[in-house]
C-alpha cells in the first residue's frame, strides 16, 4: 500500500476482507441485482469504498447466538 491510506478495495480484496465467504462472481451477481454493499466503478475497474463496506458490515452484523424460534402454529 506504499504508505498511503486505502480508501478503497478491490473485489478481490473484498472477498480476502471477508475470508472467502463470498466470490468475486458473488459480488458481480449482487452488483447487477443492486444488491451487497455500495461499489464504484472507475472506467472498468470496481471498487468498494471501505467507509461504505464498514456501514454495510455493521448494517448487517448478526449478533444473535440463540437459536431461533420455531413459529406456534
């Protein structure tokens, strides 16, 4: 990273961030469905803007470790 700052990821960089959890075709899938975090496109080149990835992250962030319920029918 030469020193700098990053402010943006790949989406390979992406998927490493989120140890391979989803695929760079996941990412693209969700991108043409307008899904998954906020992305920016420079030419062709994708790139996420981590100050969004961190909001969708938190956003999406499951903390509940109980099990779930099953609906009383």
């Amino acid at each position: 990273m030469n020193g700098k700052l990053q402010t943006y990821l790949t989406p390979g960089e992406l998927v490493a961030r989120w140890n391979g959890a989803v695929t760079k075709g996941t990412l693209a899938n969700w991108r043409s469905k307008g899904k998954g975090p906020a992305f920016q496109k420079f030419g062709s080149n994708v790139r996420y803007p981590i100050a969004k990835l961190e909001a969708y992250e938190a956003e999406h962030m499951n903390d509940n470790t109980e099990p779930a319920k099953e609906n009383a029918a």
